[in-house]
C-alpha cells in the first residue's frame, strides 16, 4: 500500500532545528515520511519512532539502521518506553496528529466514509474498543456528548436518539448499516462534511485521543532538553487549541500561572506567532492538508 507524502514535511522537520547528533522523536510514524527526513539529517543522532499500528512497523523496516529505533506503542506512553531505552531528555519531538491518509484507503479499518467496511476505526486493530462496539453500548446520554463534543455536530442530540431507536432493531456493524441508520438526520447537500464530523467523533472516542494527546503533550515537555523543539501538527479545532493552549499556557484550561513576582510560569515558548499552513501548491497536491495547523515551541531555559 503506497502512502501519501506527509502534509507540511519541510516545515515541521526544519522547525526542530535539527542537531546532527541530536536525540529526536517522532510519536506518529505513520509510513514513516517525517521519521526518514528526521534521520537523513543525523550524524551520531539518534530517533526514536513510536506508531501503534502494525502496519507501520512493517514501513519501519526501511529505516532500519543505527540512528533509528521503533517503538510500537502509544504515543501516551512515551515516557515509559524511552526509559527502556536509558532517554532521559530530548533534542526535539514531531507530532502529525490525525489519521493517516492510508488508514483512511484501508476500507477494513472503518476510518473512511467512502468505502463499506465494518466500524472498527482502532489505530492499534488489536487492542480497545470498536466504533461497533461504542454505537452499540453507549447510552443516549453517552453519544449525545460524544458526538457533540468531538464531531462538533450540530444535531448531536437527534442523532444519538437516532441511534439508541435504530440499534434496538438492526445491527450497526458495517459503515454501510450506520450510514443507512442516520440517513434521515443527515443533512441534505452537506452529507459529506456531516458524515466526516460523525466519523472523527467516533474515532478520537475509539482511540481516547484527546486524553492521549494531553499525556503525551505534558511527557514531551517533561522530556526536553531546554532548548528543545515540539513541533505539532493538527488537523481539527480540537487538538489544535489544546496544542495552542498548552503552549501558551503550560495547561490545556484556564489561565497560565503565575510566580509571586507576577511571572508566567509556562514550560514552553512558542516559536511562531501564528501556526504555519499549506502552502497553495500543497493544497493543490493535497487536499486533505486543507486543515492542517503547524505550531512550534522551544523549551525555556
């Protein structure tokens, strides 16, 4: 399976600033675009790749060599898996948020509304809980929030009545059954955009990732060296204004903190006033770069 070239690679790898013997780590290898243009600038450097996905260990492979380490694991647990390695700090850390583009072409991961497939929509697809099986138990309550949390849907609540009604008398296994089951609240001339919101619900619930990225967002700071360069990239206003939030912030709610001297007490400094975009000819190339949000943060000294 081909993967697509990643969105904004030139930008997020020279935003670390990379050190040639630098320690670096790139938490979403995915087919391993970043990782290989992270590695082609190492001397004595060393990265560390972590994906969860199988499919990506397999796209590792190609990387192989003595700069170059992957971690099948979640990014949530960073720390724990660069301890066995003896890391203990970093020059710099890459994050491309979202699903990969070949996930989405696989139709048996359920991550796309374009092909039938059965609603599975788990990064790592042996371990947690299905889209299946969240459509299935969730209360009314449950989905309610769910999907107007994540999804940002506008009839969140018509819809998870919606749901409750229609699994009571057909099985929600296959994309093609859901999609049938909410046809009637699904918004003429804008199915497509509707189902999208629908289906990122369903998948960042799946794979509990706003928590993961939280964790992981708090581990990488944690981790590096002052100095050190996070470089992140997001495709919804979700993760991005946790993103943006932590690094103004130092915390994901509420108001930076501040020292009895009336000093922000933050971890991170951010590098560029506004996150960096695609470019018009990416955008061309690539439609799915169209949401993409680039920020970076430098490690106070």
């Amino acid at each position: 399976m081909e993967y697509h070239r990643p969105v904004l690679l030139q930008e997020s790898v020279d935003a670390l600033a990379i050190k040639p013997d630098g320690v670096y780590v790139d938490v979403t290898f995915g087919g391993g675009g970043h990782s290989a243009l992270i590695v082609s600038q190492l001397t004595t450097g060393k990265l560390y790749s972590f994906d969860q996905d199988a499919d990506a260990q397999e796209q590792s492979k190609k990387l192989e060599g003595p700069n170059f380490e992957f971690v099948r694991a979640n990014f949530r647990d960073l720390k724990k898996y660069l301890r066995l390695y003896g890391v203990k700090g970093i020059d710099g850390l890459l994050a491309d948020l979202g699903v990969s583009s070949h996930q989405f072409d696989v139709p048996e991961r359920g991550f796309s509304t374009r092909f039938n497939g059965p609603l599975d929509m788990r990064m790592n697809s042996e371990a947690g809980i299905t889209a299946k099986e969240v459509l299935q138990t969730y209360s009314e309550e449950q989905l309610h929030k769910l999907f107007g949390m994540y999804g940002e849907v506008k009839n969140a609540r018509t819809l998870a009545r919606t749901i409750i009604e229609k699994r009571a008398r057909l099985p929600l296994e296959t994309i093609a059954e859901f999609k049938q089951a909410i046809n009637g609240i699904t918004p003429r001339g804008k199915e497509n955009k509707y189902l999208a919101q629908v289906f990122q619900a369903l998948r960042i619930e799946v794979n509990d990732e706003m928590k993961a990225l939280e964790e992981m967002l708090e581990q990488a700071t944690d981790l590096l060296k002052p100095g050190g360069r996070l470089s992140v990239i997001s495709y919804h206003s979700l993760e991005d204004r946790l993103v943006k939030n932590f690094i103004a912030k130092g915390k994901f709610f509420g108001e930076v903190e501040k020292d009895l001297f009336g000093n922000e007490l933050k971890p991170l400094e951010s590098i560029i006033r506004k996150p960096i975009t695609p470019s018009d000819q990416e955008l061309l190339e690539n439609t799915r770069s169209r949401s993409a949000k680039l920020r970076v943060a430098e490690k106070k000294n």
